[in-house]
C-alpha cells in the first residue's frame, strides 16, 4: 500500500501561531520570508515522520494525517518520553548495584510514584536503608514515574503505527549556505567547526529509516555562539575580581590622588546600568551598588568639583575602573553585535538581541513585543 500525506499541523509554533500545511501528491512547496517559520515546519516535518521526539518537545501539539488517518502527538506524551531516557541516562552514571537497591525497595515497588514523591520522610528512609543518596532516589522515582505513564505507552503504540506507514527510508538534505556565510566572516572559528562536522560525514545519525545527508545547522551556530559568550562572562569575571583585588593597593599608594572626577559627570543611566547590571551581587551587594549610583548623581549635579575631599576621590577612582572594564568589554563584544546586526537582517516577525547583563542572545517575536 502507498503512503498519501495529505496534511502536517504544528500548533504553537514560536509560541503563538498555529500552521495547517495541505500537501497534494505526496508534495509541497513553502515560500515566504525569511524568519516565517519555512525551515521550522520542514524540520518538524522531517522530525514527526522519523520518530525524533525529543526535537519537538517545545510544541503543544503536532499532528500528520496518512492515508486518511490522523496521527497526533502532543507535549505531554514527549514529556514522558524524554524522562523515561532519563532512566537510561541515570543507569549510566550511577552503579548498577545502587540501582537494584531502589528497583527492589518495597516503599517504590508498592507505593504510586507520584504520592511518593510528596513523602519526604519515606523518601529519607528509603535513602538510608539502601544507602543512596536522597537526590538520586528522588530522580529515580521521577523517572520511574514517568516510564510507567500511559502517555508513554500511548505514544509507543503512535510510533510503531507511524512506522508501518512511513515504511520506507527518509533522506533529508536541509541546507543553511547563505546564512553560513555571513557567521564564518564575524566568528572566524566556525570555519574549522565546519569542516570537522563535514568530515565525520553522516554516519553519526544515521539510522535504519532516515539519514541526514546535510547536518550542518543552528545546533553548530548556538555551540559556537555559547561558547563565545561564555568565554565573555569568564573574561569579565575575571578582570573584575582583578579589579577588586589591585583596588585596595592603589589606594594605600594614593593612585586615586590624579583621578578625573568630571568623567563621571557624562554618564549616561543606561552606561551606568550596563556597568552595574553585570555585577553579581556576592561581589557587590545591590546596597553598594546604589550607594555608588547615588554617589554618580551626586556628582553630576555639583558644579565644582575640583576640589573634593579624598574620601569621594577614592569611590571616583573606583567607579572610573569600572568604567574602563566596561568599555574593554564592549569592544571585545563587537563581533557579538555584528553577528546580531546581520542575522536581523535575515528575519522577519523575529529579532535577535545581545542582553550584555546576562551574556544572553535571546530571539523575541515582534507580536509578543507589541
């Protein structure tokens, strides 16, 4: 018997839009701007018919219809998918022997998972009497919780239907060229990320009913791009912690004695709340942070500032470090914005920002925005 799809449907996508796509012949076509949403259905598309669950887990809903016979899967089925893969990861980092212990536990053997979970005092017995730590005899109950759940029984019986239907080996080519371009001229050490990914050729995610010809794609860029801002967030850390550390010896030395007070008098608040947005409060309590932002007020407001007592020269001088830290990371993060700036010239309904106070480069849609 022949497969005829005759519609794919994706409810939630980026969170608000719904997409009911009709195929005709086995065939489709998507056109539209860039940012809509085309590359998304296609993955999604490509991720139902294999069986990938784990890839569509942020969607409510998604639903296929093959041979006139609709197949739906939803968020929650996914849900307890993925914690039942949590078991075999927990098999994989804690000792077979730790396990048994708890699969043979009478309190998990007879108790409901989930009414379990609620007994702190029986999961602390359990912990003693098997000598597991509390925090993994809590995951295992979790898992266990979830590997008994009829949504993951429900949807095992969707995917052994869904595979005598798609009985035939999918090959899929998506391509990310033009974009790539762009990334490898701003972040430079994509370049070798490629090439290595090239190398190791498809034969890492191949399988008996689908193979990824083509497996460059955002999964790169966002490793990359993480890995950037990271490196940023250390980097700052780091000059900051060196900052607090020499500021105590410039002090005994009187450095602070030459310090350009009227500097401060050009700031402006949203310098000043980059500045003090990035610094964590254990190395500087929100109240200190305010004392000195009250301290930067103070001193635009005043016209003579020649001669001020040593006292406030000294919070100037520090103030004026945090300043220049601030400037050194701003140039270091230039490739970061030039990164943004392009990638917003390819989207439409969607924008990409830098949160320079987090080390974050989230995407909003413009309709939530509105």
């Amino acid at each position: 018997m022949s497969t005829v799809i005759s519609q794919f449907n994706v409810n939630s996508l980026h969170g608000y839009r719904t997409i009911k796509v009709p195929i005709k012949d086995n065939k489709i076509v998507l056109v539209g701007e860039n940012g809509t949403g085309k590359s998304t259905v296609a993955n999604l598309f490509y991720y139902f018919i294999t069986c990938q669950w784990a890839k569509i887990a942020e969607f409510q809903d998604i639903s296929i219809i093959i041979n006139d016979k609709e197949i739906t899967v939803n968020k929650e089925q996914i849900d307890f998918y993925i914690g039942s893969k949590n078991l075999f990861e927990l098999q994989l980092k804690v000792p077979r022997s730790l396990l048994v212990r708890l699969e043979r536990e009478k309190h998990i053997l007879e108790q409901d998972p989930l009414e379990l979970l609620d007994e702190k005092e029986t999961i602390k017995l359990i912990a003693s009497s098997t000598k597991v730590p509390i925090r993994l005899v809590e995951e295992f109950i979790k898992t266990k919780l979830k590997e008994d759940s009829p949504q993951l029984e429900l949807l095992k019986k969707t995917e052994s239907e869904l595979k005598k239907l798609v009985n035939f080996q999918v090959v899929y080519l998506p391509t990310y060229r033009r974009i790539e371009q762009d990334l490898k001229s701003i972040l430079p050490e994509l370049e070798l990320e490629i090439r290595n990914f090239r190398e190791r050729g498809y034969a890492r995610r191949k399988s008996s009913n689908y193979i990824e010809i083509i497996e460059f794609g955002m999964e790169d860029v966002e490793a990359t791009i993480n890995r950037k801002l990271e490196k940023l967030k250390d980097s700052f850390i780091t000059e900051l912690n060196n900052l607090t550390g020499t500021y105590l010896r410039d002090v005994i030395r009187e450095t602070y004695q030459d310090v350009e007070v009227e500097k401060l008098q050009g700031l402006d608040s949203s310098t000043i709340d980059s500045i003090f947005g990035r610094i964590d409060e254990k190395i500087l309590p929100k109240q200190d942070q305010q004392s000195l932002r009250d301290f930067i007020i103070k001193i635009q407001k005043e016209k003579n500032i020649e001669n001020i007592e040593n006292e406030r020269k000294v919070i100037a001088y520090f103030i004026l470090k945090l300043i220049d830290l601030q400037q050194t990371q701003k140039s270091q993060e230039q490739d970061v914005r030039d990164f943004i700036r392009i990638c917003n010239k390819y989207l439409v309904g969607k924008e990409i920002f830098y949160d320079s106070t987090n080390f974050q480069i989230p995407i909003i849609c413009k309709q939530k925005m509105k």
